[in-house]
C-alpha cells in the first residue's frame, strides 16, 4: 500500500488505471453516494469506487470485477470531502497522532501544521524526516515553515537561518511561510524576514500572515510584500476588509476566540454572498475545547447561521484545497484525490456516521474503529524530558521591580511591584504570585512577580511552553519548588501543588510538551486541572494558553523570555536572565 501519496508510483498509477480497465477489483464501492461535486457546487448522485488510498473512479458505472470489493448501498447519505484543518498547532498537549485520531473520527483527515516545536527541539533533518513519515499515518499532514520563534532565544539566529529555511521550503511536505506574527519587523525595514519571504514565493508556496488589529493600510503592504492569507480578523467588518484586498481570509473559531458565529452574522449583514475566498480554523486549540467538535463544529455553527450548506462544506475542504493549490489531490470528491471521505446521515450533521482515512475506516457507522500503533517518538529524538539538574532555595531570589501584569489569558503588561518579594510565602488576598522561567538545562533563569494569575495558586510548574523552558507560579517558594520536582520526576508536565500536596497534574513525556494519553484522555484531564486553577482564582478563558503566550513577543507589551523579561513595543531587555 502507498502510504507516500505525494509520490504515487508508477506501478501504483498503473494499477488504479487498471481499476478503470477492469483488470483489478477496486478496493471499496460506495454506491448510489450523492456526494458534494465541488466543480459544479452541487449535489449529484454517483457510485464512488475507491483503490487503496485514491479514488479511482465516480459515475454512473459499477466495477466489471468485484472479487474482494466491499460494496456499501449508500442510498439516502451523502459523502462529502474529508475536512481539512488549514491552521494547525499540533502540539498543544496533544501529539499529531493523537490530534489526529480524534479530529479525524469527526471528520478532519487532513492538517496543515505549525511547525515551530519541532523546529526549536530538534535538528532540521531530523524535524523534516518526522513531517514526511507521520504521513504513514492515514491522515495526512502538510507543514509550514517558520520564520522566527515568536520568542527572544539565545540562538535566534542559528536556529532561523537562511539555510535552514531553504531546507524546510524544499520540502514537499511544507506547503506555506509562516504563521508571520514577525510582520511589524517586516514593515519596521528587517530585510531578513523579507528574503525568507521571497525565498518562500520562489518556492511556489503561500505566505500565511497574522495581522490582528491589522488597517487596511498595513494590510496593503502586507500583501504587497507576500502576504495571501490571514486567520486574525475578530468581526465580520474585518473578514470583509481582508477580502476586499484580495486575501484568503481564515476565519477562527477557537479557545480563546469562539466567536465565529457573530463574525458570519457581521458578514451576512454588510452583504457577504459568496464564501470561495473564506475558510475555517480552529487556531490549534486546546483539547478541551474540541468536546463539541473540530472542523465539523465549526460546518454546524454556518449551517445554523444560514450559510448554504455547500458553501460551509466547501470553506472546510475544496477551498483550502484549491488556495493551498492541491485540489487535485484534497479537497474534491473526484478521480485522482485521496480517499478522505465523510458518510454523513444529513447535510445538517457535518459530524459523519462513517470516515474513510487514505481509504481506511476511521469510523463505521458511528462506531470509531480500534488505533493503530503509537507514532515512534523516541526513534525520532522526541522521548522524556531529562531534568539533570536541581532548583534550590537560592534560585527563589526575587528582586525585579518590573513585574507582568496579565490583561487577559494571552496580553501582559508591566506593572511595577510594591510587595516584598524576599518572603517565603505571599498573601492569598492578592493576586500577584512569584513568576519564573527557568532554562529547560538548567543554565540560566529569570525570576519576577506575575498579577493576575490566580489568588489562590501556591505551587504550580509547566515543563510546557512555548519554548520548552520551565514556567514556576506561586505563592510559595516551598510548594513552587515541589511543584518543579514532580515535573522532573514525571520528565515532563503541568503540575499544580498546595501544602506539599499534588493537587492536579498532566503527564508530558513527549518532550515535556505533549501527552502520548488519546484527546479524549486528555480533554478530562485538561478539565480537572482548569478546574482546579478556577478555584484558585483563575478567571480567563484558557490557562493552558497562557502558559503557551507568556515568552510569546508577537504579542503585547511585555513578555518573559530567554535573555530576561522584553518590552515588545520598545524591543528591549527590561531585565537580563540570570546565569546559575
């Protein structure tokens, strides 16, 4: 079986014209299908004969050899595309396998990934030899390639440089530049960014910005210096603006933005009537938020805000295919494309009662069928996290007069800190707990006060971030530390701890930034720690990103990073990290 679809063979394309022939049996026959026929933006009725991972063959006609062919009478459902996830982040404590068992089930067989955690963790061959063999999954998974890391980092420039961009954008599996979260930098003069982005469009391949906020103004040169699509805008004045100018605009439906319903609402009354430039994301987020569903909650929120039901199907499938320039291979029901198949029982329940993966049964008639084998992680570099190293009782050192003060669960600013940041314990009535990032080796750390976090969290420490660093909160320095031990101990986590007790915890043993547990796992356990946070004060809408946000400096104003604590807007080191 051919598992490597970007390169079928050509004992594999004799084989499916073989099909067609009549000299082999096809694979699966799915009959009397009224399927969504995107060419026409239409319904039309067919048989649908399919030949290991490719559709071969969809018309009136059935197979002349049908020794071994599984036929389904499908009268009454329809087949509509396998649903396409444009903007991924693959790992937010999920793993690519696991998102993908569980997205897929719901019909999303197909991501367009973040690549970012994987760029900062390991060497880029070997980062590039995992994007190609997880595609031995029957999902399939296309990759973008980062410009920068969205984070001060000591090697910045080594990491992104501009032979290791060249090696991502030649491959085939890196479909896009991007996401650009660097772009004030772009318009600021960094010719850097610049070339990577000519080198992209050299490539062939999209540029995908990230342009909250963004006017028309810097919209226009964005797209005049490369920019084709973006996921950022937060109402449906935005959406329209985007379009206006000629992108693909990406609308988001996510934890931190669950707000697509008013943004279609918006669209609809200024006039919006045709959606072929318009897609769907979910912006990679948490597991707990895809309870309700992925792509095929986003189909149910259109349809109930009177979106015709083939333009909704088309936003999550033929029209990422199609801006993406792979509809002849994704996104179309039609000879020649991977078999990624929804079996829907209505028009009206994008969530299938049967998912065909590469032509594999994803799901049979609601039932979801058994996983396969775990993805081989450690082969790849990607095992435990190894703490070789201690915190003691002098690394909780506070002295910093510049503390982070959060806005909401991902925007920070400073604040100047008035308490004693020398005591051993801080007051519950407050909401300033002790903050730290500390070195994932151990070399260095910074320490300062963060506000707004939770009144009530003694000791809690995340081996997950957006960099892989440690992240320590707490009202005491004893439970933090303890805290900081378990994660060790578990070789990566999220722990959180009170009174020398482990109150709640997620394992990480994949690096120390995703679980190898199923989403399903992972959404309670997700739960029971938000929970938990909640009781403590907690009160944003995701804790889980704002441990991912906090070293983020595409975003505003202040942000805890490698070389110390940095002032976006001024582009300095407020305070440096401090060598151990």
């Amino acid at each position: 079986m051919s598992n490597q679809f970007l390169f079928w063979s050509k004992a594999d394309l004799r084989r499916h014209q073989a099909v067609i022939l009549g000299e082999l049996a096809p694979s699966i026959v799915l009959q009397n299908a009224t399927y969504l026929n995107a060419a026409r933006h239409c319904w039309t009725k067919a048989n649908i004969w399919i030949y290991d991972n490719r559709i071969v063959y969809v018309g009136d006609k059935m197979p002349s050899h049908t020794n071994g062919t599984e036929i389904l009478d499908i009268d009454g459902k329809y087949v509509v595309p396998g649903y396409i996830e444009p903007h991924a982040h693959p790992f937010q404590l999920y793993n690519p396998q696991t998102l993908g068992r569980y997205a897929s089930a719901r019909g999303t067989t197909t991501f367009m990934c973040d690549n970012l955690m994987l760029f900062l963790s390991l060497p880029v061959t070997k980062a590039l030899t995992i994007m190609e063999d997880l595609n031995r999954l029957p999902f399939t998974y296309y990759w973008w390639c980062r410009y920068d890391s969205q984070s001060e980092l000591l090697n910045e420039d080594s990491l992104f440089s501009l032979s290791n961009i060249k090696k991502m954008l030649a491959s085939p599996y890196v479909i896009q530049g991007g996401e650009l979260t660097s772009w004030p930098k772009v318009l600021q003069g960094d010719d850097h960014i610049l070339h990577l982005m000519r080198e992209t469009r050299k490539a062939g391949k999209r540029i995908e910005g990230h342009l909250p906020g963004a006017s028309e103004k810097t919209l226009t040169q964005m797209a005049l210096l490369g920019v084709d699509c973006d996921h950022e805008a937060m109402t449906g004045e935005e959406a329209m603006m985007r379009l206006n100018l000629g992108l693909t605009t990406s609308l988001r439906y996510s934890s931190i933005r669950p707000d697509l319903s008013q943004i279609l609402k918006e669209m609809k009354e200024i006039g919006a009537a045709h959606f072929d430039r318009v897609i769907f994301t979910t912006d990679g987020s948490t597991p707990a938020f895809y309870e309700e569903g992925v792509t095929d909650k986003m189909i149910s929120i259109a349809l109930e805000e009177g979106i015709d039901p083939i333009d909704a199907y088309k936003m999550a499938s033929y029209n990422i295919a199609r801006y993406y320039g792979k509809e002849h291979i994704l996104g179309m029901v039609a000879p020649g494309r991977v078999a990624h198949l929804n079996i829907l029982d209505s028009v009206q329940h994008p969530n299938p009662e049967s998912v065909l993966a590469k032509g594999q049964w994803i799901k049979r008639d609601g039932e979801v069928m058994e996983a396969g084998a775990p993805f081989p992680w450690s082969d790849y570099g990607m095992g435990p996290l190894e703490l070789n190293w201690d915190l003691s009782r002098k690394d909780f050192q506070f002295s910093s007069l510049a503390g982070i003060e959060m806005v909401n669960s991902v925007i920070t600013k400073p604040y100047q800190i008035q308490l004693n940041p020398t005591e051993e314990k801080l007051n519950m009535e407050h909401d300033e707990c002790f903050f730290m990032l500390v070195d994932k080796k151990g070399k260095w750390r910074v320490n300062t006060l963060v506000k707004g976090f939770a009144k009530g969290v003694s000791g809690f420490a995340s081996s997950y971030s957006s960099t892989g660093d440690l992240l320590l909160i707490g009202k005491s320095k004893r439970d933090m530390l303890a805290a900081f031990n378990r994660v060790k101990e578990m070789k990566g986590g999220i722990v959180l701890v009170e009174d020398g007790e482990i109150i709640s915890e997620v394992k990480l043993p994949l690096g120390g930034g995703m679980s190898s547990s199923s989403v399903e796992e992972l959404i309670q356990e997700e739960k029971a720690l938000t929970s938990e946070l909640r009781k403590r004060g907690y009160h944003f809408e995701d804790p889980i990103y704002s441990l991912l946000f906090f070293s983020s400096t595409h975003l505003p104003y202040i942000r805890i990073t490698q070389l110390g604590i940095y002032d976006v807007k001024k582009k300095v080191i407020l305070f440096p990290s401090i060598m151990r």
